[in-house]
C-alpha cells in the first residue's frame, strides 16, 4: 500500500512538472516493492521529460516486462522509440489519384 502512495504521489508530481520530486517517490515505490509496473511508468516519464532517454527507456522495458499488459507501460515505450522519418520523395511517374471536380 505504502508503493502504491509513493507511486500515486510521483505521478502527482509528474503533472506538476516537478520532475526530480517525480523521480525521488517512484524510487522510494520501487524501493517498497521493486515490480511497480505504475512506478516505473511514472518514472520513466519523468526520465523522458529531464531528458535521460536511456533511463526512461530502462524503466518502461521494466514496466512492460513485470506487466505485459499495462497499456501505459506500452504507450510510454512507444513514446521512448525513435519516428522512422517517412519519405517525402515524389515522382513525376507516380500514380495520379481520379479527382471528383466539376469543370
């Protein structure tokens, strides 16, 4: 139960932008019990915001291997992935698309 306040609190904290205080209660959660799935999301958003990637990333694999089917723990990994760029190249050759406009 104590894991759960410490953990609810960092998230409070999270919202708050008070990122190292977010930090500190996930840590004293995981402390109490060192599976928190919700701890560590909290953390790791809060490592993602300060800029830490490689913490952020450590904690949300951590999260979704003590609960592979927390949805945060997926979304925050998601998040932590880097955007595959899409391509912008186009082609004179490319196939033009019928337009319904009347002339």
């Amino acid at each position: 139960m104590a894991a759960d306040l410490h953990a609810s609190r960092g998230a409070c904290f999270f919202h708050l932008r008070l990122y190292a205080d977010a930090v500190a209660d996930t840590t004293r959660a995981l402390k109490i019990s060192p599976g928190n799935a919700t701890a560590l999301v909290h953390r790791a958003k809060a490592y993602a915001a300060t800029g830490q990637q490689k913490k952020a990333k450590a904690d949300a694999a951590a999260a979704l291997a003590s609960d592979p089917s927390d949805d945060d723990a997926k979304a925050t990994m998601d998040a932590l992935e880097p955007k595959k760029a899409r391509s912008i190249h186009w082609s004179p050759y490319d196939r033009v698309r019928d337009v319904d406009a009347d002339p």
